[in-house]
C-alpha cells in the first residue's frame, strides 16, 4: 500500500482511498461505491487512527452487511471484519455496532 516503513493510515490514504484499495478484502469480491452507508475515522486511545466502515453489498460473499475497523501499526494494514445477513443483522445490529469499535491494533 505504500513503500514508507511504520507508516500512518492517514499517510497511506484517507479513508476513501484507503477503502479503494481494501474494499475487495472486506465483501470478498468488488465493493461499488455505492454500497458505502458511511465512512469515519477516529485516534483511539492507542494512539493509533482507526478508518471504520460501514457497507451494504448484496453480492458479499459473508453477508450483505458488512462493518469494518481498519488501523495501519509498524508495516501492517489490519482489517477487522464482521458480516452478516439482513436476518443476523436485523437480531444484532446493536451488537455488531459495538463490537466492530472494541477492535485494537
């Protein structure tokens, strides 16, 4: 993603540049930018910057619904991924919401 050793995620992109190039990894094939609902980045306590996600892709290989926290630390983009299908996200949305923000790098 870049050549920079122990590089920022702010230094590898803004958030949606960053999701240009991971948005394959997090659906399991293409993600359109119209399947995005939201996009924020927050520096969490471990100083690091998180890039969170929050996507809605019929075709996603794991669900349709999809959450994401993505951090860069030393030389290694890190993505934390839930999915899931309207059913699970319509008994869990709460949850998963939650969950996706406990992610540390």
């Amino acid at each position: 993603m870049t050549n920079k050793k122990s590089a920022r995620i702010e230094e590898v992109g803004d958030p949606e540049g960053f999701l240009n190039a991971v948005g394959p990894f997090i659906t399991g094939t293409y993600l359109d930018s119209d399947d995005v609902l939201s996009m924020t980045s927050a520096t969490r306590e471990d100083g690091l910057t998180y890039y969170y996600y929050d996507c809605y892709a019929t075709y996603g290989l794991k669900g349709p619904h999809t959450l994401t926290a993505c951090a860069v630390k030393g030389e290694l983009a890190l993505l934390f991924c839930l999915a899931a299908t309207d059913k699970q996200w319509a008994a869990s949305e709460k949850t998963l919401r939650q969950v996706v923000t406990t992610f540390r790098a």
